[in-house]
C-alpha cells in the first residue's frame, strides 16, 4: 500500500465529517492538525486542500459531470471527495498534474479500495486537460441567458444565494465582486484585550477601524497569543458591532446597577469583548446561551474554568469575572427580569452567508428552505431583547449575514408592530467605517467583504421608548 501523505489525509478526513455528519471545517481541522502532529508545510498545504475544496465544490462538481460518465451525485461519497481534492490540485494549486492524479489514486487504493482507483485516474486526467478558467467557459450556463446559473457556477455558489446577494446590493456592478471576495482566503484577525494601550504585538498590524483589532501577519501563527490569553481570533466587524452598541448614549434615569445582556452569547466572542467594554464603565454583563457546551465556551472566553472558576490563561480574568455572569437559558424564555438592562445584545441564529470566506460549507450547508423557521426565530429574539432593556436603554441586533429576510425585514417587522421601539442611525454611529449604509434603508449597516475586508456582518440599532 503506498504511503499517504498527512495533509491530503487529514484534508480528506474533514471533508467526510463536514458530509457525513456536519462537522464545522473551521473547528475540526485545527484539532486534527494537532492530534496528528502537523505542523508548518504540511499544515498550511491541508489548509488549503480542505477550505480551497469546501470554496470550489460548486465548480468542480460542475466539471467532473463533464469529465465522468457517472453523475456526481450517485458517485460513491468518498470517491466524490477524493475526485475533488484532486480537481482542488489541479486547478486550484500549484501541485503538478502526475503529483495530483497518482496521490489521489493512491488514497482511493487506501480508504475504498483498488477496484475504484481506475475510474479516478480516468476522470482526474481528464480534468488535468484544461486549466480552470477554460473549463468554467465551457461548463457555465451562458451568461446572457441565465446570469444567475453562471455565476453560480463561476463563483461556486447555489442559486438562491447569488439572488440573495443580487437583492442586497443597490449596484448591479458589485454582485460579482462580492461573490468573488466570498471565496478569497481572509486573513487572520485577532482581537486583543485588555482595551488599554500597549506594546503592539510583533507580527501584527492593526486593523482598519477597531480600536482593539490586530491582523496576524501571512505564516503567522495565533496560537501563542490565544493559549496566552491575551488574544482571541475574531473578525473586525463583530469587535465593531460590540463597540457601536457601546457608543449609543443612553436616555432616561440611569439604573442603580447598570447591567447589560448579551442574548444568544455562545461561543463567546463578542461576550469576552462586551464583558471588558462593561468593566470599563463599571457594568456587568450577563451572557446568556442555550446549548450547555456553548455556555460552556463563553465562560472559558470570560476566563473561566469548566467549573465557573477563575482561569488563569485569560489576561484581566479576575476584572471580567466581576463585570460578568454565565446563565445556560433560552433567549426565548429569558431567565431574568424584564426591562432591567441599559444596552442589550442580539446576537442571532442566521444562514452565515456572512462568513463564508471562513466557513465554506456553509454555503452547501443551508438552503433558502431553512429561513422561515430562522427568521420566525430571529424575531422572536428581537422582540425579547427589546422587552429586556429598560426605557431609554439600547438593542443591537446582529446577524452574520446580508440576506434581507433575516436583516431588514426582521428587524422593520418587529419595529413596525411595536410603539415602544425607536430604529437608530446605525452607520452614524460607525462614522469611521465606510459605504455601510444599507439600500432602502441607511439607518441600517451592512459590512461586505468586498467592501470592508470583514465578514458581511449586519448591524441594526434600535432604542427602547
């Protein structure tokens, strides 16, 4: 049996679990990197077999219909997926075309067995005949009689998400770009706390707009940062929608003991950056998350143990236990005193089409089916984090996503039935950051990839009268 190699393993692995049981690429490939002892080339090379694969699965599904006489959904599952990390090799890397059919056969002979490696030779080496760009010609739908099909499988998307970006885009110039820039490879952004000014950290830079943002230099490695504490990995738009829910000024008496929510808090990023923003102003922040090992997540970004202890790997540990508390609760059926919080966060359950750049599968993952019941539970948690904040305080509600069904008409639904909710200038309070405003409705933010260089995170701001 030849040797296969420990990245296009590992690379193959992931995609299985990403198929057969819905595993996250983002979180099962570091852990396996490490289990297996993979480090430097080989780790940066099952990198991107893994997420290039995940990105161009559309395309190259596409192209090995036209190079196989078996269609691609009935093909064995993982003979699909070994047919697609070789076609990610030969069309999408700089690995030469004997390198990439031979080590594909070789792990076809090791996982399925001898008896299907012939027909991956065949196909493989059909595929090695042209380079991408002259295979995309050839299997995209003509563009000017269904532009939707040919980006689609230009950019290597489903339908209904090229319509979706189609309808939040005010420029028909821009779809293209923001498909594009969906499939780029995005740097590595770290939000480093505590918030006071210190030595800038070697082999960062800052980032754009985020007073707290750092980007990771190419080949560098986060990890001593992170496991330091000093750290976490986290995109400039959610560290920016946690400081605009800051900046609103609050209206109305102040509270005794001024306490702020974060609704939907898991896996705790935006809580680990609200709970220092609360410190600051002398708040507490209560993070609230219903699946246990997602709570379970936010208390080890709050610096603590498994046990609700203070840690001792989180720098400010001991300051963010005081200025915050972790409940396991349904947003839905909220553990705590209505009306009782001065900014309150909303940070909701969505399709992701925001973070595809970082979460690839997403894309195969969701469908346009699965937003009626996303939507119905988007506003429901809205209209909880309104009932939540007292009078004059402030809501921001929050999606990872530019999917008008689960951005502005959630958010004008819920706004619209009710007499006491007040929708902010969103990009005002953002001024630094530009082109945020959203079509139809400017009050509304929207960040794009294209655009910002972020995740397309969006931001509305709302205030309880």
């Amino acid at each position: 049996m030849a040797r296969i190699d420990p990245a296009r393993r590992v690379a193959f692995d992931v995609l299985r679990a990403v198929a057969d049981r819905d595993a996250y690429a983002n979180l099962l490939l570091p852990s396996l990197l490490t289990e297996r002892g993979i480090a430097g080339r080989d780790a940066r090379f099952a990198t991107e077999l893994t997420y290039g694969t995940l990105r161009g699965l559309g395309s190259y599904d596409a192209i090995l219909a036209a190079c196989s006489d078996r269609p691609v959904a009935k093909l064995d599952p993982a003979v699909r997926d070994i047919l697609r990390l070789g076609t990610h090799q030969l069309l999408g890397t700089r690995t030469g075309a004997h390198a990439a059919v031979s080590t594909s056969v070789d792990l076809t002979r090791r996982v399925v067995g001898p008896r299907p490696s012939g027909f991956v030779n065949a196909v493989l080496r059909r595929v090695a005949m042209r380079d991408l760009s002259s295979w995309l010609d050839l299997v995209a739908p003509d563009r000017a009689k269904d532009e939707t099909g040919y980006l689609s499988v230009r950019h290597s998307y489903p339908r209904w998400i090229v319509e979706s970006f189609r309808a939040a885009l005010a420029d028909p110039a821009e779809l293209e770009q923001a498909l594009a820039a969906g499939n780029e490879r995005p740097e590595v952004t770290l939000a480093v706390l505590p918030l006071t000014p210190s030595v800038p950290i070697a082999g960062t830079r800052a980032t754009r707009w985020s007073p707290f943002g750092a980007v990771l230099a190419d080949g560098g490695d986060p990890a001593p940062l992170i496991a330091g504490g000093r750290a976490a990995a986290q995109d400039e738009a959610s560290q920016l929608v946690a400081l605009a829910l800051n900046r609103v000024p609050l209206e109305g008496p102040a509270s005794a003991s001024r306490h702020w929510l974060d609704v939907c808090a898991g896996p705790g990023g935006k809580a680990r950056l609200l709970a220092h923003l609360a410190a600051r102003d002398d708040a507490r922040l209560l993070a609230a998350e219903l699946h246990p090992h997602r709570a379970a997540r936010v208390r080890e970004a709050l610096g603590r143990g498994a046990d609700g202890h203070v840690g001792t790997d989180v720098v400010g540990a001991p300051a963010l236990l005081e200025a915050s508390a972790v409940v396991t609760a349904d947003g839905l059926r909220p553990a705590w005193r209505a009306g009782g919080f001065d900014r309150v966060l909303a940070d909701v359950p969505c399709t992701g089409l925001g973070s595809l750049r970082r979460r690839p599968e997403a894309r195969w993952r969701k469908s346009d089916q699965d937003l009626p019941t996303l939507t119905e539970l988007q506003r429901g948690l809205l209209e909880v984090a309104l009932d939540s904040a007292r009078l004059g305080g402030v809501v921001a509600y929050v999606t990872c996503s530019p999917h008008l069904a689960e951005t502005r008409d959630v958010v004008t639904a819920v706004a619209d039935r009710r007499t006491d909710a007040e929708l902010l200038d969103a990009p005002a309070i953002l001024p630094e950051v530009p082109d945020l405003a959203t079509p139809g409705e400017p009050r509304f933010a929207q960040f794009w990839p294209h655009r910002h260089g972020t995740d397309a995170m969006f931001l509305a701001l709302l205030r309880k009268r």
